[in-house]
C-alpha cells in the first residue's frame, strides 16, 4: 500500500460537534455556537479546550466572562446544530430559533443546554493565541447528565444518547461498540484468544 504526503492541515477525524454556549446567565445574556475544535486536554485536574476564531461574536463573550459550556450533542440535534455554526449571535438568538432550552449551570454563569445529553462547565486559566484561533484553555468546574443515561450505579452511558461527530465538512452518527477501554489486554480477552 502507498501513502500520499499532504502538506499539513485539519484532517483530525472524527471530532465532537459540539455546542458551545456562552454569557451572563444570571443578566439574561445567552449565546451558543458549534465547534468542532474542542476537547479534553487534562485528566488531573481535569482540563478542556475549546479554539475560537477572534473575529466570532462567541469569542469575545467567552474573553470577558471567562466561561463557556461543553454541550454534547446527538443526531436529533444535527440540524440545530449546524444552524449553530452557521449563524452569528450578533443578529441570531440561537436558542429561541433551535427551540433549545436555557438551564442555570452549576459552577459557572453561563446557560448549559437542557437538551444536551451531557454538558461540561468550564473555566478559562489560559488564553492561548495560535493564529487563525484562539485557544481557551479551561478547567472543568462541573458536568451535568441527563438522568436517563445514568444507571443504578452512578455511572453514566452515552452510548444510549445516539452521539453524533464531526468529519471533514459532514456530521457522523456513532455507530456500533467495538469494545472497551483495555479489553486487548483483559484477563478475559487473552483466554477468548487462546481457544
């Protein structure tokens, strides 16, 4: 098999689509947009990003509050979610359009969306500025799921939630399990091999 050298680029895939909301939840103020270019940083402490464009009107809210929210998204949201990404805060209320409904966070002052399977509140500790984005660097201060993904242990599935992702200008919806985190070097794997 021969490989094509490309020179580099953004073909990381696939990545989240995730909505990313802003503002003074206490004043009113609420804003989202889509955002591919998030994701976790750090386990301990526990650490996201998200890469804003300076120019975005999200940009400058997230710059003078400090913080942002994370909102996973699922296929039924595939439409809003692109709306999101398509239209600007400045002339848009995106949550009125997309009919998404605004909830107090947590930790932070900012609006977590109620139809989001799971949401990560976060705080900036670090502006980094890479060229044509900005990256907020933030501590995750809290997380709110949906009950209905967590079961009668505490833990929480978000493979019931139909996530979907982000590749090369499409949205994906995740597909089947393939396996779980450690299961090539399980006890249990190793004796299915040897058969």
């Amino acid at each position: 098999m021969s490989r094509v050298f490309l020179k580099g680029g953004t073909l990381m895939s696939p990545l989240p689509a995730a909505l990313v909301t802003s503002g003074k939840y206490s004043e009113g103020e609420k804003n989202v947009f889509t955002a591919a270019w998030t994701g976790i940083a750090c386990t301990r402490p526990p650490v996201a990003y998200v890469s804003v464009r300076p120019e975005r009107f999200s940009y400058s809210v997230i710059d003078r509050t400090g913080e942002f929210v994370i909102n996973l998204t699922t296929s039924k949201m595939v439409r809003n979610t692109d709306l999101c990404g398509m239209k600007s805060g400045r002339d848009t209320d995106k949550f009125a359009r997309c009919g998404f409904t605004a909830a107090a966070a947590a930790t932070v002052d900012c609006p977590v969306i109620e139809e989001s399977p799971l949401s990560l509140e976060c705080r900036v500790r670090e502006k980094i500025i890479l060229g044509s984005h900005t990256m907020f660097l933030a501590d995750i201060t809290g997380i709110s799921a949906d009950e209905k993904y967590i079961d009668s242990k505490g833990k929480i599935n978000l493979e019931q939630a139909g996530l979907m992702a982000y590749s090369h200008g499409k949205y994906f919806a995740l597909g089947r399990k393939l396996g779980d985190f450690g299961f090539s070097v399980s006890k249990k794997s190793r004796k299915v091999k040897s058969r």
